[in-house]
C-alpha cells in the first residue's frame, strides 16, 4: 500500500494520497493541501487518482478541492450526506484497484464524519488524533456520548496493528492508542477521573481528563454542573494551577 502524506503549514492538516501500487489507481483523503507534493507523487508513481474521499465538511479539509478538481476534471467526490459538501456523492463501499475501501461513520466533531478502512489502514480525519480525540464544539458537531462510542465502539474493535492517519498531524496505531491515549486511558478505567474545579468559557466545571493535543497545546475532558460531559479545547479552561 503505498501512503503519501501532505500537511498544511497553517492548520497542520493532512491530506494523503493512497494506491494499492505504482502504476494503479488511487484517491485523496482530505483536501486541505497543499496538494502540489500529492500531484507531484502520483505523477512520479503513475497513479491514476479516480476519488476524492472527504471526511466531513470543515474548512481546513476541504479549501483544496477546487485544485484537485482542477488537476482531475472527472474526479469522483465522495462524503457522508450529512455535511452536505457540494457537489460530493454519498459514499458507498468501492473499489479501487486491488483494494475495498470501506468507511465507519463517526460522529462526534461533525454529524457525518466518516473514517476510511483500507487494508489495515483507517484515515480518522478529527476523531482521533496520536494521544488525543477530536473536540465536540466545533460547527456541526453532535455530543461527548458520540465521540466516545465512535471512537470506543468503532475505532477501538479494530486491529492493534491497524495504522491510523489521523486528519492532523503524525500517524499512530489503534494498539498505541489503546494503551497511552489518555482519554481512552480513563475510559477503559486504567486511569482515574479527574477532580480539578475549573472555569470553562465562564462556567464552573470539573476537569475529568487534561490530554494533549494535535498541535502542542491540550484537549479537556470537561463535566459541566449539570452532569454533562464535553471536549473542549485546553485554551477554553481557566485552571487555578
């Protein structure tokens, strides 16, 4: 299987190019660019790129498409129905060459992400990153109870060996992350709850789980004084220490 994997300075997304081998076909993951390496590479590796596969409708995924449509006038746009991206076809198991690309549906971050299944390889867009998981109050997103079982009932049924490219930043396996992820940590009860009383956005909360995130900073498991639970970014809690 052959991965190549293209990240934007700015939002530190990725875009991949895959193919089951030199000289066949092959699909984008994302849009985010900058797409110039990814033509470079399939033109160095003669892949011919049928398939745009589109993990949901966010900005940082998505500003490139008119580029990659530009290079292949007759590309196939595929997505989850509900992030209504235009012009993409619902998805659809497909294959492509010598390998069946299947999707999960995972909400959570949006309504309709999907992560796609190829031959021990899952691309999670913002579901889940190496160490941390996508936040629930970006637009478009649903709930804390779905990212979690998305990423507990879905992604963690998978191999251990199955390698993750996650939407941002490096590469992981579903078996590290069943192991270090703190979040997954505390929710197979490896790890205990947090108890830390915080200010969220100007509410009082309870800090569960203070993890890391994508980009250097943090991702908070908060639990509001209502008893609902959410994700928030580690720049949206007030802590005391």
């Amino acid at each position: 299987m052959l991965i190549e994997r293209s990240m934007s300075e700015g939002f530190l997304t990725n875009t991949y190019l895959a193919a089951s081998t030199t000289g066949g076909p092959g699909f984008l993951v994302d849009a985010g660019g900058p797409m110039a390496p990814l033509f470079d590479f399939a033109v160095r590796e003669s892949i011919d790129v049928t398939h745009l596969l589109l993990t949901h409708h966010h900005h940082d995924h998505i500003c490139d498409m008119g580029a990659v449509k530009a290079r292949y006038p007759k590309i196939t746009v595929l997505a989850h129905p509900d992030e209504q991206i235009e012009d993409a076809k619902p998805f659809a198991p497909l294959r492509i060459g010598d390998v069946l690309v299947d999707a999960i549906h995972t909400p959570g971050h949006t309504a309709g992400m999907l992560n796609f299944i190829v031959d021990g390889h899952v691309f999670t867009g913002d579901t889940l990153f190496r160490h941390s998981i996508g936040g629930v109050r970006a637009p478009g997103s649903t709930s804390y109870k779905d990212i979690k079982d998305s990423i507990m009932d879905e992604l963690m049924i998978l191999d251990h060996d199955t390698e993750v490219w996650p939407g941002h930043m490096n590469p992981t396996t579903i078996g590290h992350e069943w192991e270090h992820n703190a979040f997954i940590r505390v929710w197979r009860g490896l790890d205990p709850e947090g108890d830390e009383q915080v200010v969220v956005l100007g509410d009082p909360a309870t800090l569960i789980v203070w993890g890391a995130d994508y980009d250097g900073g943090h991702k908070a498991w908060i639990r509001w004084a209502d008893g609902r639970d959410d994700i928030v970014p580690g720049s949206k809690v007030e802590r005391s220490t």
